[in-house]
C-alpha cells in the first residue's frame, strides 16, 4: 500500500516581517516528517518553488526528476515520475544522504500541495499579512489547479 502523503503547515507558528515564517513539512502516514517536525522556513516562498516543481512534474516525461526544495538548509526532496501517474519520493540531506520515502500518486502530491497551500493563504487573509510573495503564490496556485 504507497504512503499517505500530506504537507503540514504549523499555521499557529507563522510570523511576519519581511516574509511569513512558520514550521512546514512533508509528512508520510500521518507522522514521519520530512525533514522533520518543526522546521521553521519561508513558507511562501517554499510552496511557490513546491508549486512550480508540482507542475512540471505534471507534464514531465518518465523519469524526470524535480525538486522540492527548502530554503534553509541544504536539504530537498526528490520527486522521480516512475510511472505516468507515481512518483517516486526521496529526502535528500546535505546533498548526498539519501532517504526512500516511497512513490505517491502525482495527483496525491498536487492535492496536498493545493490543500495545503489554500490553508496557508486563508490564513494569511485572516491575519491581514499582505506581501509580494503571498500574492505571487497565490497566483501560482490558481495555474496548478487548472493543470
């Protein structure tokens, strides 16, 4: 059976100055976290780059690989398209320890990114935070979602 996919956004850790703050993760079966529970980073800027990866994944040919990466750290997950519909997960630390994290559903992966960045954007409305990168993500999201 593949692995539950979800992306966390600690939506009671976020802050903002110059860019909204806050703890995000990939979590497999409801509790491995990748990288790890409480990795605090630029969430909008992140989803934007998760959101781009997400969509050329989606028109990408076999074995085509994309990244998903954090901007703190020098970490990142893998997304390999095995088949027309799976990819294959990998958490990537320090640029050369490797983690299996197993094959998902292409569309599992785009829901938990459209889920998990429409809680974050909500979020944000509801604060009243407005920023550039807010808005560009916003955007994003809009073309992944017609994709």
């Amino acid at each position: 059976m593949p692995p539950h996919l979800s992306i966390d956004i600690d939506l009671d850790s976020l802050t903002c100055s110059d860019h909204v703050v806050g703890n995000i993760a990939f979590v497999l079966d409801f509790h491995n976290y990748f990288p790890g529970q409480g990795w605090s980073d630029f969430v909008a800027i992140v989803l934007k780059w998760w959101v781009d990866s997400c969509r050329a994944l989606l028109f990408a040919p076999l074995y085509e690989t994309y990244s998903f990466q954090f901007m703190e750290g020098p970490i990142r997950i893998t997304a390999k398209r095995v088949t027309a519909t799976e990819v294959e997960l990998t958490f990537v630390d320090d640029g050369h320890a490797k983690t299996p994290m197993g094959t998902v559903s292409l569309e599992e992966l785009k829901d938990a990114l459209i889920k998990a960045t429409r809680q974050f954007i909500n979020a944000v409305d509801r604060l009243g935070w407005r920023n550039e990168d807010v808005e560009t993500l916003r955007h994003a999201i809009k073309v992944l979602h017609t994709s």
